[in-house]
C-alpha cells in the first residue's frame, strides 16, 4: 500500500489543478486563434465575390443602359450592396482594430506590441519576472485572451453585416431587375 502524506497530497492535488489550467487555456487560447483565422478567411471570401459582382454589376449597367432603361436601379443596389459590403468586409480583415480594449491589451507584457515598445533587454527582463510569479504569469494569459475575445467579437460582428449587406443587396437587386423587366419595360 502507497503511504502519502496530507502536505503530499495537496501538493499532488494542486499540481493535478495546474496542468488542468494550463490545458484549458492553451485550448481556449488556440480555439481563439483558429477563429480569427477563420473570420479573416470568410471576409477574404466576401472580398473576392463582392469585388467580382462589382465588376460584373458595373459591365452589365454599362452595357444595357440604353437597352433597358430602367435598369440602372438594380445594377446601382447591387454596387451600392457591393460597395458598403466590400468596406466592412475591409474593416473586418484589417490587422489592427482599433477600440478601447486595446490599451488595456497593450498593457500586457505577453501582447505582441510589447515587443516594438521595449528593447530586448528589457522585455527579456519584464516578462523573466512575469514568468516567476504564477499570479502575474495568469493575469497576462487572461489578458492576452481576453484581447483576442474581443477582437473575434468585433470581426465577427463586422462579417454578420458584410453577409446580411450582401445577401440583401443581391436580393433587392433581383427583385427590382425583375420588376422593371416584367411590368415596366414590356
């Protein structure tokens, strides 16, 4: 039989506890990072389309201006839609957004910025220091996701209304088309 100590136990308990946490915030940590690879994937997507209704929208207003007269309002929705996608699609894949969270991120010894501020002598020794103490070593892993919670947040929230732009802009596009071909233009 195995004779283990209260104080050894504790220990073994708070060693056990720790490597959980680790564990859960490197997964949340690149769960984090794997979405924004996805948001910045998705707002390259809608890039591509938009820019390639565009041109097409703007080919086929220059085309048919003078055969059907009408017709320049569902190519201008569709350019329009095109156009207010395209600069949220842009805000979204931007490198840096910026908003209020940022200076408290920025505050963070293990925020990637800290290394442009700082010399390496000096980050070397900042972040020596924050890895010896496990309260300051946590504080800046929870700062650094909470940084990237928010900037997920905020792409996202840009992408829902590149997406919601589009998918109206194609439709009041159609539907004006159809209109002004079946009942105006006879």
């Amino acid at each position: 039989m195995i004779n283990i100590s209260g104080k050894e136990l504790k220990k073994e308990k708070k060693s056990i506890e720790r490597i959980r946490t680790d564990a859960i915030l490197r997964e949340t940590s690149t769960n984090y990072i794997r979405l924004i690879g996805d948001a910045d994937r998705k707002a390259r997507i809608m890039l591509v389309v938009n820019s390639i209704f565009l041109t097409i929208s703007v080919t086929f207003l220059a085309k048919t201006i003078h055969e059907i007269p009408n017709v320049w309002i569902s190519a201008s929705v569709l350019v329009i839609s095109n156009v207010i996608t395209l600069f949220f699609s842009i805000q979204s894949v931007k490198p840096e957004i910026r908003n209020s969270l940022n200076d408290q991120s920025e505050n963070n010894i293990i925020h990637y910025k800290k290394c442009k501020e700082l010399s390496l002598e000096e980050y070397s020794s900042e972040l020596r220091d924050t890895m010896k103490d496990n309260t300051k070593k946590m504080d800046a892993i929870i700062k650094d996701l909470y940084h990237y919670g928010n900037l997920l947040a905020l792409k996202y929230k840009l992408l829902k209304i590149a997406y919601t732009l589009f998918s109206w802009g194609i439709l009041l596009s159609v539907i004006s088309y159809l209109f002004i071909i079946l009942f105006i233009n006879k």
